[in-house]
C-alpha cells in the first residue's frame, strides 16, 4: 500500500512539472520518429567535478550507446552544450581542458588593456573597493563579487560564438539548460537563444557571479532548484535516461564550526534533495550513475583529469546496464552521420557578414559613445577576434560591467546584438591607497589615500578626479577631463591642488649676498605649493597621449633647522609626451615604458625678505623602464634624469634620490638637488605563481645595482661623481600593493634594510 501510494505521488509530481513544459517543448513532437527507444543524457552541475562528464561521454562513444537529447545543469549544461553542438568527447575534453577556468572570475582588464589615463590612476590607487559613492552621499555596492564578463568570454570562445537559435532542437543533439529565476527561486528551461548566454546563466553562482538578465528574469544557477533534470529529458522525449550526478557528500559536524561550512553545507542539502526528486522520477530501465570526485570540491580545475577518469570508470563499470543500448556498427554509424549532417548545417564561424549593429544600452552614454568607442562598421565581414577586441576597447574604460553580445538572423540579415551594462555602482567610484616603509633604524613613511572618480559627466565621457593623501607627504589633487569627440582621441583636462613635502639636502650651497657663499650640510627643508593647470591632450592609442599645458604655482620652501623660508611664484607652458604598455607597473615582464615632459617658466622668488629675482626656467623630466623576461626569470632596465636651470637659493623643482631600487641603502629622498639621473638593473625570479583564480600572489627573489646622482649644478653631473648601490630582497605582488624585506647597500658606507608595504611615493 505504501508503495503504491509513493507511486502515485511520484506519477502525480511528474505530471505536474510535465504541464509546466509543455509549452517549452512544443517543438519536441516535430523530431523524426525513431526505430528505437530515445536515449537522453542528464548531466548535473558540479564545477570542475563536470570533467567526469566527458569520461561518461567518451565511454558512450566507444560502446557506440547513441545520445538522443541532452540536458544539464552549471557545468552539465555547459559539458552537454558543447555535446550537442555535435563535438565528441575528445572535442569537449580538448577545448575544455585547454580553458584556463580560473580566468572566468576575472572581470578587470588586464594593466595592458587599460586606457592610459586609467593604468595611471590604477598604479597611484591600487586598492579596488567596488565601492560606488554618489553625489549626493549615497553608497553603491556591486551585486555578485565578480560580474561574470570573463566567464562569457570563455563560453564564446569553446562554442565558437555560435549564433543565436530560435530552438536547441536545431543542435546536433536537442538541448535544454536549466537555470534558477532568483526573484522566483523558480526552474527556468532556456529552450532558444544564445548557446553561451543560456550555459552562463545555468552556471551562474549565486553571490559569486552577477545574475544574467534574460527575458526579463534574473537567472542564476539551477543547482538548487534542478540539478539533475531527468524530468526535462522526460518532457522533451526521452524513453531512457542516463543521469550523471556529481553530488557532494554532506560535511560531519565537526566540520561544521564556521558560517561559510553551515551555509556550505545547506546548499549542498538542498542541491542533492533536487537531484533526489529527480532520481525518483527515473525508471529501472534508465541508468543512474555517480562518479566518485569526493576528492575534489567544485572549484578545483586542477584536478580535472582525475574527474574525468573518475567518469570513465563509473561508466565502464556500468557497461552491462549501458550495453543494453548499444548499436550495430551499421546503425552508429548511422546515427553518426545524421548528427555530423545536423552539425554541419550549424552556422557557428570564426567570422561573419554583419548587416546591423543593436546595442542594449544600459549605462548614462548615449549610443553614439558606445558605437565609436566598439569601433566596428557594419556591411563588412567582422571576425570574433575583432568582437573581442571591440568588447575589450568598452572594458579599457573601466566603467562598464559585463558586455556581452550574439550574432542573430533576423529578416534575411545577421544582427550583431549586444548588451552593454555600466557598472552597477557607479558613475563615482572610491579607490583607495596605502603605503608603509621602515629602515628599522630612526626612519618611518607612511602614507594612506583616496581616489574619488565620477564619471559620464559628459555625453562623449567627461569625468571628475579627486584625490588626496596623508602621512609623511601630503597632497590633494582635483581634475576636469573632458573628451572632445565621441572617440576620445581629443581631450581638455585643467585642475588643482596642494601638495607638502620634506626633503634633505645633505650639501649644498647658498649664495645669500653677491659674494658670500655657505656651505650648508644636511639641512632638511619643507615644499608647500599649490597650483593650477590646463591642457589638451592627445590620445594617440590606448598605451600613448601627448598633452601640451599651462601650468600656474605658488609655494614656499622653508628651512626646519632655521626657519628661513623661500617664496616662490612661476607660470608657463609645458609639454608631456607617455608611452606605457607595461603589463604590470611595479612587477613588469613585458611592454615599455617612457616619459619625457619639458617646460618653460617665468619665475619669481624671494629669499628671506632679500628682494625679488625674476628668471627664466627651463625644467625636464624623463623616465625610462624596460623588463626582459625568459621563462621565470625577468630584468628589468631603468632610467631616469631631470632637473631645471633655476637660479633660486632652493631649488623650485627638486630631484630626489634614495630609497629602494632609487639608491639603495639610503633613506627615501635623503638626496636632493637641481639635477639628477640614475640607472639601475633589477632581476627577480618567479618563485612561487599563487594563481588562485580571482587573483594572484606570486612570490619574487631578486637583487638590483644602482648608479645615480644628484647635483646642483649641470657642469657638475659626471659618471664619476655619482653614487653605486645594490639590493637583495623578497617581494610578494599582493592585492594591497608591491610588498618588500629587502637590504640595500651604497657606496660610501650607507646601508638599510627595507620592509615596504603598497605603492611607491
């Protein structure tokens, strides 16, 4: 009696989730009839666990058991997509296995794809909130720690960015994916569309990856709701289920003594219940089986391969109730052709004819902005590369979310549709900075920051930059920038700011009256100034800009061990010229990196009440940076000079030396003077990758020489007169910033060891 009551509720619950598809799955009843039963697999979700798919697949293949229908959850949908396509199981293992999963939770571009003026703001900023912050003072966080932009990337890239399909009954195989409605905590069957959207949203972790919207729902992973769907396969036709779950075991309670592992352990409950109920619903004719990856957790990729042979052996072991289902080598290779024939007629291309461009536009610019900034005509063959790299222009901003795009038919014509999202905490973004250094004898730098950046000021892109620091040196700086074409080739830029800084001269000499002259020894001075600026500037590529400004100062420089103070007050023109392709700004391993900005300035200043000098300032700065890798091992070569003909008793625009890797084994900005240059070698090896996916945290051994100087006067610059130094230490590139122990040695005796933390001064 029980059981007959646990048969008809089991009936009963079918029926019921059947009437939920029958729409979904109209076009089922148009497939050709079959000679046989119809075969469908069921793959569940499981993450990197999923490679035990492709073991189940190519056991399937090599025992000639045919798959009619293939439906999957998370990683099963994306496994059965790539099956249905019409891949075999070498295919889907080939291209899964040569993905690099963990770069699907990047979502940043890489330093390289920046535009310049956001590698600059990046290197000066480098502590990435996701905090957005309104004008009027309200705060904005982002929804999922990683929006899922490089997820749609890799999913584009193995489906060969199929075109969109009015059913996955056109695949080789008919397919459905399930995901969960999050409004809803309700099944979603995507039956049509975009292949790699519809994998996406089955495969989209809550809280870890942004929702997809589709069709006016928020979709995340079906895991929980249906993460075993025989039921779909049921609907849509099948009279044999072969169900793959890759379920995980529950956590004993001694494990359960963190809020992670309890809700951990729910989601696994509620994950193995879906797939229980679906259980329930098969038959003793289907085949449930359950490979044994309790050795992996869903976010191991590096242990694929031994999923996937935990997937060959559940499924050979299995054989006698697979064999079942076997075909003639006449009829599979039947079967084969037919698939190979749907296959072919699948459009999927490295490149395509497009007829019209639609864009999405969820962001504060106007479409005119967004089309320049893709850069893509229409009525011309556009390859997937080149998609890609219009996608990649959008993310060099650094304002928009996830962008992702599809290739549909409509009316005779291919529409290239694309969905472009802005951040979701923006337009005013917080960024932050943090800097520590100690000799571990009497000296200390510290230094914290903000960085406030509104953006969409303007239709073509203007945007407000403010940004201070406090601590040994202080500044704040605000800036207007604002595009004059919708390309952003052109641009204007003017803003402000006050600075304070202390410096030492260990020499120098100061020509109080017409014929006297003191030599003063380690004289420590401080730099007040404010100042004002504009320019406009030239964009000649994403990594190059040249800029000509005006810029206006007013300061003082005041001598601490006497108080005798110098006013100053200069203005003129200047220009500024930067190449940077540097794939990394404090740990480089390739591009290039230059600098070159020169000035001329109409200067006044007065010393203590002495009367006022007028002069005329020629100033220069160049800077020079070159990393050489092979393999682990990277040098990089530096240099540098500047200086100004200035006739101040201080000198207006001070170079500093000292400091790790500038001047070792002396104090940040212990030398000053009028002019300086410098060179260095820095090696450094690769000890430890740290690759975790999201980030990195690789581990450096390295040592550096040094020569430079600083001087007072031009005539006296030589190679001889200049210092040398060298290093030894440990780095690590963490999220807060470059972090060194290191020990620096000059010559003359000077020496210091070095514990750093964050961005350079």
């Amino acid at each position: 009696m029980v059981l007959k009551k646990h048969k008809i509720i089991k009936t009963v619950l079918f029926m019921a989730l059947s009437v939920q598809f029958l729409t979904v799955y109209a076009s089922a009843d148009e497939r050709p009839k079959l000679n046989r039963e119809r075969i469908g697999l069921v793959l569940s979700g499981g993450g990197a666990k999923g490679a035990a798919h492709i073991g189940v697949l190519e056991v399937l293949e090599e025992n000639r058991i045919p798959v009619d229908i293939v439906t999957g959850t998370s990683m099963g949908a994306y496994v059965g997509g790539m099956y249905a396509m019409g891949l075999s199981a070498k295919e889907v293992k080939r291209r899964t296995f040569g993905v690099k999963w963990e770069e699907g939770y990047l979502d940043r571009a890489s330093r390289n794809d920046l535009t310049l003026r956001r590698k600059q703001q990046n290197d000066r900023y480098q502590l990435h909130t996701d905090i957005g912050l309104d004008l009027n003072g309200e705060f904005k966080s982002r929804s999922g720690a990683f929006q899922g932009q490089g997820f749609a990337k890799i999913l584009r890239n193995v489906t060969d960015n199929l075109p969109s399909l009015k059913s996955f009954d056109q695949l080789a195989i008919p397919y459905r994916s399930v995901a969960t409605d999050i409004s809803k905590v309700k099944p979603v069957i995507l039956s049509s569309g975009h292949l790699a959207t519809a994998m996406q949203a089955s495969m989209t972790v809550p809280g870890a990856l942004k929702p997809v919207h589709l069709k006016g729902k928020l979709l995340v992973d079906g895991g929980v709701v249906n993460n075993m769907p025989v039921n779909v396969a049921q609907v849509l036709g099948a009279d044999v289920v072969i169900a793959v779950d890759l379920r995980d075991n529950l956590m004993p309670s001694k494990d359960l003594d963190s809020a992670l592992n309890i809700v951990a352990q729910l989601t696994t409950y509620m994950t193995n219940a879906s797939a229980d109920q679906q259980k329930s619903l098969m038959n003793k004719r289907d085949v449930y089986l359950q490979p044994d990856v309790s050795f992996m957790t869903a976010a191991d990729f590096d242990k694929m391969q031994k999923a996937y042979l935990a997937g060959i052996k559940v499924a050979t072991a299995a054989l006698p109730q697979l064999r079942r289902y076997q075909l003639s080598e006449h009829d599979y290779d039947v079967y084969m052709k037919e698939k190979q024939s749907r296959r072919s007629q699948l459009t999927a291309a490295s490149a395509y004819y497009i007829d019209k461009i639609k864009i999405k536009n969820n962001t504060r610019l106007p479409d005119q902005t967004l089309r320049s900034q893709l850069n893509l005509k229409t009525g011309r063959v556009i390859s997937n590369e080149e998609l890609e790299q219009s996608v990649k222009r959008l993310q060099s901003e650094d304002i928009y979310g996830r962008i992702t795009y599809q290739i549909k038919h409509e009316d005779g014509q291919n529409v290239l549709d694309m969905d472009i999202n802005e951040k979701s905490w923006g337009p005013g973004y917080l960024n932050f900075t943090l800097a520590f250094e100690d000799d571990f004898v009497n000296r200390s730098n510290f230094s914290f920051g903000a960085q406030y950046l509104y953006t969409d000021l303007t239709d073509k892109g203007g945007e407000w930059l403010t940004e201070f620091s406090l601590g040994s040196w202080k500044k704040i700086n605000t800036e207007f920038y604002f595009p004059l074409d919708y390309e952003q080739q052109f641009f204007t830029e003017f803003g402000g700011g006050v600075s304070n800084e202390v410096r030492k001269f260990d020499r120098f000499s100061f020509d109080y009256d017409n014929n006297q002259t003191d030599i003063m020894h380690n004289i420590e001075t401080e730099y007040r100034n404010s100042n004002g600026y504009a320019a406009i500037g030239w964009n000649l590529k994403s990594s190059a800009e040249i800029n000509l400004g005006y810029n206006v100062q007013k300061g003082s420089i005041a001598l601490l061990n006497n108080k005798k103070k110098e006013d100053y007050f200069l203005h003129g023109p200047y220009i500024n010229m930067t190449y940077d392709d540097l794939d990394s700004f404090y740990f480089p391993s390739k591009g290039l990196y230059t600098n070159l900005k020169v000035g001329y300035n109409e200067t006044t200043s007065e010393f203590e009440s002495r009367g006022k000098v007028h002069g005329e300032t020629v100033f220069y700065d160049f800077s020079f940076k070159k990393p050489f890798t092979y393999e682990r091992h990277t040098m990089v070569l530096t240099a540098k000079t500047a200086g100004s003909d200035s006739d101040e008793m201080l000198p207006i625009f001070a170079q500093g030396l000292g400091g790790l890797f500038n001047l070792s084994g002396y104090h940040r900005y212990e030398l000053n003077g009028r002019y300086s240059a410098f060179t260095s070698m820095i090696y450094r090896y690769r000890v430890i990758d740290n690759n975790f996916g999201a980030f990195k945290l690789p581990v450096y051994l390295g040592g550096s020489i040094e020569h430079g100087g600083v001087w007072d006067k031009s005539s006296d610059m030589s190679w001889g007169t200049a210092y040398t130094a060298g290093s030894v230490y440990v780095a690590v590139d963490s999220i807060l910033g470059p972090v060194y122990f290191s020990y620096g040695q000059a010559e003359g005796g000077q020496s210091s060891f070095y514990l750093s933390l964050g961005s350079q001064w």
